[in-house]
C-alpha cells in the first residue's frame, strides 16, 4: 500500500520535484554502504566503482529511492556466492550521469523486458528467488517516475 501511494504522490509532484544541486556519488556510495550488511548476509559481493565528485540538480530524496530500489532488487535475485556491481559515471559535467546496477543473477526473462517498468507488472513468478517475498510489481514503475520526472532515462 505504501508504495502505491508513493506511486500516485509521484505522478502528483512531478511538476515540484525540488532541483538542487545533488552529490550524486554521495548518494550512491550511501545506498551501498547501506545494503553491504545484507549483502554479506546473503553471501553477495556487493562492488562499487564511482566517479568522484558527480553532481547533477535534482530532488535527493527522490534519486535515493531509485538508488535504493535498483540495488535492493539486484540484491533479492542474486544467488549466495554473486555479485551486484553499481557503477557511476559523471557523462555531461554538472548535467547528467550515467548509474548501472548489475548482477550475475539469471536475469530477466526476454518475453519480460518490455513489460518491467509497467505498474503492478511481475515477472514469471518461477525466476523468483525461493526465499524472496513476492513484490507488488510496483517498486521499478515507482524509479521509472522519479527518473522521468528529472527528465532522464531508465532502461533494462
């Protein structure tokens, strides 16, 4: 339920989405630090390389939650002894960044790709990690707003 309210609070506040300067690589390097603990639980290697000194305008609440998402996703379908690799890259100074969440998970099925960043959208129920909670197919539709909303992109 929360997070379809923050789903609809999203499409509500895209036109006041506050712009600010934001450290973008603070912000990753927080979400990491952040999701180390169950990384090692889970027996991941979570791996970071950030560009230094990587700053965009954009609202740093909302850049948090996809950071958050992206690479608590990542986590839940990585299997004990992988690996979640989250890459920044400073692409126009000042202006834009490039952020890629990976793992060596087995992926997304090709049928589904077209469809993940849809609302309420899951994919084949069957790929999903055994211990792993069913989601609400809600959490990438959610970044795909907040990206949109900072006239970026987000794809798969």
């Amino acid at each position: 339920m929360n997070q379809l309210l923050l789903l609809a609070e999203n499409d509500a506040a895209r036109s006041q989405i506050k712009m600010r300067p934001v450290s973008l690589d603070h912000l990753v390097e927080k979400s990491v630090e952040m999701f180390r603990g169950v990384a090692e639980e889970r027996g991941v290697q979570l791996v970071s390389n950030l560009d230094a000194d990587v700053m965009i305008e954009g609202d740093a609440d909302r850049l948090r939650q996809v950071i958050n998402n992206l690479v608590d996703n990542s986590l839940k379908f990585t299997p004990s002894g992988g690996q979640v690799f989250v890459a920044l890259v400073e692409d126009v100074p000042g202006r834009r960044a490039i952020l890629k969440v990976s793992d060596t998970g087995q992926g997304i099925a090709e049928g589904d790709l077209p469809h993940v960043f849809e609302r309420f959208y899951r994919g084949d129920k069957s790929r999903q990690h055994q211990d792993q909670t069913a989601g609400n197919g809600l959490g990438l539709s959610i970044c795909s707003s907040i990206v949109s909303a900072h006239n970026g992109t987000i794809r798969v």
